[in-house]
C-alpha cells in the first residue's frame, strides 16, 4: 500500500494544523463576470438570477463578500 500527497495537499494540512487557513482571495474575474459584478452590486440583478450566476459561477460569491468586507 502506498500513500499519495501533493504539495498543495502537505500545504493546506500544514496551514489548517497552524490555524492559518484563512479564506484566499479571490481569483480574477473575465471582463462578463466583472460587469455581472458590477451590475449586481449596483442592484441591476435580482438575487433570483444572481444566485443562478453563484451557481455556475462560485468565484463571483467570494467576490461579493471581499468587496463588502472591504466596506
């Protein structure tokens, strides 16, 4: 029997054992996603369609909360 770890997995148990494994930020958005952004947040979507956007798209709900957190 042999066991597998990636790096990434040897990082993320080494920073959750530190207690260091604080939400990342998140990744860039294309130029759509941004507007779709933009456009949420100026209150242009409702939350109907905007969580059907979460759904396809989840980086866009990390987004929302960076910039509200930011408030």
């Amino acid at each position: 029997m042999s066991i597998h770890f990636t790096v990434s997995d040897v990082t993320r148990n080494l920073f959750h054992s530190l207690r260091m494994d604080h939400e990342r930020a998140p990744r860039p958005l294309s130029p759509e996603q941004r507007l779709l952004l933009e456009c949420y947040l100026a209150g242009q979507i409702p939350e109907s369609a905007w969580s059907d956007y979460v759904f396809e798209m989840p980086e866009l709900a990390r987004h929302v909360n960076a910039r509200r957190g930011q408030h």
